[in-house]
C-alpha cells in the first residue's frame, strides 16, 4: 500500500488497528482514503489542511445529521491535527448512483434533500455556550467566500490560482460581473444558517429515487439561507468539471425548496439568484486559469444578462 507516512500511526492511535488493505485513493482539495484495518472494519479516512478549527464544526454537524438519520457517513473519530493537516476517520459508505441531469425533476429532487438537510440544521446552535453549540464553519469555502472583506477585489485569495495569474486574462464581463455580484451579498444582512456549498451531482449517492449519501462535509458553510439554496440552484447538475444549469431548472430547484422549507421574501429571491452566479464566475476563472474548456464560460454568455437582473444587480 501507498500511504502516507502518518496513516499507519494515526489508525493504531485513533482506530485501534492498522490498516491492511486500501480500498480507495482520491486527492483534490483534500486526500481520502478507504481502509481496511486489521480488524477487518472498512474506513474512510480524511485529511486536508487545517483552517483553524473550521474542520472540528464540519465533523461534528455530520456527526449530529448522521445521528438524526440524514443519508451521510458518521464520523468514527474526532478532527487532530498533525503537522498542519486536519485529519479525522468516518464509516466505509460506498455504492450508490449518481444522478447525472440538470432537468427540472432532477433540480426538484436535489432541492428537497438540501432542505431536509438545513432544516436538521437548525437545531444546531452556533457559536453559543451552551452544551453542544458548534463554531461557525469560517471562513466559508472559498468558491462562495464572497465576504473575503480584509482583501481587494472581487475574488478571494486562492494561492493555487495566484501563481498561475501573470499572463493570463479573464474573457470581458467576468470579472465585472463578479464585482456586481459581490456588491448585492455583502449589502445583504440575512440571517446566517449551516448548510452544504458543494450540492452538486457528484457529491449525492442515491438508491433509486432514496438518497443514500452526501459527501463532501468539507463543504459547510455558514450564510444566508437564500444564498446557500441559490448557489446550489445554479451548480447542482455538475459532474466532474462544474457547470451551470438552465434557468428553468434553477427556477425549478428554487421553488422546491421553498415548498419543502418556507416562502423566500423579495430580497432573499435576489440573493438567491445572486449565489447562483458566483459559482460559474468562479469556475470561468479556473477554466481559464487551470487552462480548460470553456463550459461555465459558455453558459455565463448565455444566462448572466437575466440571472443579473432577477439578483437586483
């Protein structure tokens, strides 16, 4: 096996055995690892670096909506941190279908498991005292970190874009549009909510119509409601290199969330068409940057001009 060197310490440490066997290897923006330990248990373990405790709130909602029966792994262990890397193990929960589409129905379906998914949520008290409270998940993943204020311009800093900046220019509008966006969020003063920033096809497992798994707990954030349910409204149908979905079927998510959770007033209506397009000024960003093809570019040329207009941007 090819482990890191840390892994077979930590399991003996944490699991109480050592691992025998790798099942599954995947490195992106954090490295997972699917064991099996000696006492023949199969495990997930995940490492990525540390954020100063935004790690420790992420395990424990996924361990609360685990223990209230939402379709993800529990987690087996809590988050340690060694030499700068945040690392905690979860239940082995493979199989499962992915639903690839960005059709009405399938945006209908995505939007009613995001809104079971915060109303469990809900119960859980943030940045309290009381037995129990989490911390907020802050800073917020920086593909919806909109409210990076200690910085210029639109864009937070991502060191793995920085370097690959010099030379290179954004197709017109994007950046502009980006501007435009962040100003409508950051002049919002919604009430702040936990939910998952990620909810795109590739992270949701299902048996059927039934949802088996969520992934990527990495991907909590902590902001308006609206924005949250927006931003997925607009990314949901992603698999593999992200793209943005028709109007119509962000319409379509957006409505069934609502109906599953509560009415969104006017200015929730615009944050939430706002969220949706960050996600492809993001991704046209790294398209350009990590040299890809243009599919989030392509759908901004066609869906920014009314996307900004129903933001109230």
């Amino acid at each position: 096996m090819d482990l890191p060197p840390w892994t077979v310490r930590w399991c003996r440490d944490h699991l109480g055995a050592e691992p025998v066997e790798q099942l599954y290897h995947a490195r992106h923006m954090s490295e997972v690892l699917g064991l099996r330990l000696a006492d023949r248990r199969a495990v997930v373990i995940k490492a990525r670096p540390d954020q100063l405790g935004r790690e420790a709130t992420c395990v424990e909602v996924q361990r609360i909506l685990a223990t209230q029966g939402f379709p993800c792994a529990a987690p087996l262990t809590g988050v340690t941190v060694h030499d700068g890397v945040a690392i905690h193990a979860e239940q082995w929960r493979p199989d499962g279908e992915t639903h690839v589409g960005d059709d009405p129905a399938t945006a209908r379906r995505f939007a009613v498991l995001l809104a079971d998914l915060v109303t469990l949520a809900a119960d859980i008290e943030v940045g309290g005292s009381a037995p129990g409270a989490v911390a907020p998940p802050l800073p917020n993943p920086e593909w919806v970190r909109w409210d990076h204020n200690d910085e210029p311009g639109p864009w937070p800093r991502i060191p793995y874009f920085e370097e690959r900046l010099p030379g290179r220019t954004l197709p017109y509008g994007v950046e502009q549009t980006a501007r435009r966006i962040r100003e409508r969020m950051t002049r919002s003063r919604l009430p702040r909510v936990l939910g998952h920033v990620d909810w795109e096809s590739q992270n949701l497992r299902w048996h059927g119509t039934r949802p088996w798994a969520v992934h990527d707990w990495d991907s909590l954030a902590w902001m308006p409601e609206a924005a949250i349910a927006g931003a997925a409204s607009g990314a949901f149908a992603s698999v593999g290199q992200p793209t943005l979905a028709p109007l119509a079927s962000s319409e379509a998510f957006l409505d069934a969330y609502q109906r599953a959770r509560r009415p969104f007033t006017a200015e929730e209506m615009e944050v939430a068409w706002a969220a949706s397009l960050w996600l492809p000024l993001h991704n046209a960003r790294a398209e350009v940057l990590m040299e890809k093809p243009p599919v989030a570019i392509t759908a901004l040329r066609e869906q920014t001009a009314e996307r900004l207009r129903r933001a109230g941007a």
